[in-house]
C-alpha cells in the first residue's frame, strides 16, 4: 500500500502512525473533483519537499567538518543542536573563523520549513472537505520534534481521517446532520421565551433572531448587526436553503441587496432560493421567511424539525 512504503522511506514518526496504520478504504466516497484537488496538493507539497530535502542535505554535508569542533549532534526531527561556537575560539586565536559561515541555523530552518509544508498540506486537506461539506473535523497537529526529514504524506490518510470522524456516514449526510445542528442551535428560544418559530400560511415567523448594534443605531439611525450577529444570519439563511431547497450551499449572500450596517426594516428582501422567496426583519429581532406558497413553507417547516421546538414550560 503506498502509505506503508512511505511510511518504512521516510522513517514515519510516532506522532503519524496513527494516521498512518488507518487502511485506505474510503476514497470511493469522495467525488472525482475532490481527488482532483487533493492529488493536486499533493503534487505541490512533494515539489516544495523535494527542494527542501535538496537544500538540507547539501548543508548537512557541509555541516560536518564543524562536527568534532562544535561537537553538535541531530535531534530526531533533525535539526542541530551545539554549543554556541564563539566559546570554542580562544581569545589568542589568530584566524578569523568565526566570521565564516555556518550551516546550523539554515539546517534548522529547513527542518520547520518542511514541518510547516506538511502542517499546511494536512491543513488544507481537512478545511477542504470541511468548506466544501459544511462539517467540523478537526485539523491534526503535526509534531515539529518528531517530523522527520524526508516524510511523505499522502492525502488518502486524511481523507479516512475525515471519513473516520464522521463514523463511516456520507459527506452529505453528516453535512445535513451538523447544518441541521447549527440551524436550530441558532433559532432555538431562549430559557425565558415565551414564543418559539411559528408556521402561518405561506410564512415562518422566527423570534429574538437579530440582536442590533443599539449606539449605531442611536448615532446614525441605522440598524446595523451586532458583533456575531452577522454569523448567526448567515448560520439562520443556511439552513432556510437546505430547507427549502435541499442545498448545502446557502448563506447571507443569498439576501438580494443586504447591508448589514443599514438593515432596512420596512420591507421585504428577496431572496435567490426557489422556494423560500422573501426575508423581512423587525427592529424587535424577530425574522419573517415568505415562501412561493403554504404547502412549500409547511415542508420547510417539517424538513428543519421546527415542530419539535419546545418552551420551557412545554417540557
């Protein structure tokens, strides 16, 4: 398997072997796209690795003839660690060595080079599956002093990380669960709320969603969102897409003409979703959804469980 050989070449570290020891068996859950990007980073990362392994061989030759004299040695990640080399000039030296140049410090240098390329690469992966499918796998932390030089890390491994976190379900099924999650997180009435999301008609009426940015509004009477607010809208018209129509892809940017330093209060936004077709806000927070017609606003209301809400003296 390619990850075994790149493991036994590039003397794979402990900190990897997990990542390693999981068996390739996930990528026939991915899209074609996403092996397209993946290979491509892939590609990239080996190029910068191949050129930093270049550079830090020539300097570890070089480093050599100082070996005996600066009595220096490698860590495990291998960088250099000596004594500080003026202390080994006597001060009756005649010669001018310590104006000559030595490779330590670029050694060294290499070393986080190449720990940062490989954090970046398994960075890149994971955020590219978490962006594209709206989940939440955490990014693994590579370990700079148990790197070692020469590592090859091949994208397959972290796709099974994603797959893994995700207890073996799809990419889309997670990704409505987590949106789902996020959704109701965000329109779910507080402890002392008296009045919860409300179906009427061809609307969905949402309470105490907007908070506002109460001295803009006193200096410039405008209504602005407050700091978060703005994510918690964007968080609000995600799951209004996937609801009424089935896209993982929805956000703020899908309220036609939006400013949210001057949200306009006295009328409807329109909105690019097919079935929910207007937005309205109210300066006591709450947010109405208009829908294309009641039987499209009562299957929003079903598919994001709104029903199931409950105030607290419901429970």
């Amino acid at each position: 398997m390619q990850t075994d050989n790149i493991a036994k070449r590039g003397n794979t570290p402990d900190l990897l072997s997990g990542i390693l020891s999981v068996q390739v068996r996930n990528e026939d859950k991915i899209t074609e796209h996403d092996r397209i990007y993946c290979q491509s980073q892939q590609d990239l990362l080996y190029e910068t690795l191949d050129q930093i392994d270049r550079w830090y061989a020539l300097f570890k030759e070089d480093a050599e003839q100082y070996k005996e004299k600066f009595r220096f040695k490698y860590e495990e990640n291998g960088k250099t660690t000596y004594k500080n080399y003026h202390a080994y000039n006597h001060y009756d030296d005649e010669s001018y060595s310590h104006n000559e140049f030595k490779p330590f410090d670029i050694i060294n240098d290499l070393v986080d080079k190449n720990c940062n390329a490989n954090a970046n690469f398994a960075n890149r992966i994971i955020s590219y599956f978490n962006k594209t499918y709206n989940v939440s796998v955490p990014v693994p932390k590579i370990d700079e002093k148990t790197l070692h030089m020469g590592f090859r890390p091949v994208y397959e491994t972290y796709v099974d990380m994603v797959i893994e976190h995700l207890g073996g379900k799809s990419f889309r099924e997670t990704a409505e669960e987590e949106l789902l999650k996020r959704f109701l997180q965000t329109v779910k009435p507080s402890c002392w709320s008296k009045v919860k999301p409300e179906l009427k008609k061809d609307k969905i009426i949402f309470p105490d969603i907007v908070r506002w940015n109460n001295i803009h509004l006193e200096y410039h009477h405008e209504y602005e969102f407050e700091y978060g607010t703005k994510q918690e809208v964007d968080t609000f018209c995600e799951g209004i897409a996937f609801g009424t129509d089935d896209v993982l892809c929805g956000g703020i940017g899908m309220i036609v003409g939006l400013c949210d330093r001057n949200v306009d209060i006295t009328g409807w936004y329109d909105l690019t979703t097919t079935n929910a077709e207007q937005i309205k806000f109210y300066k006591n927070g709450r947010i109405d959804v208009k829908f294309k017609d009641s039987t499209a606003a009562r299957n929003c209301f079903d598919r994001l469980r709104l029903g199931e809400i409950k105030l607290r003296n419901e429970n």
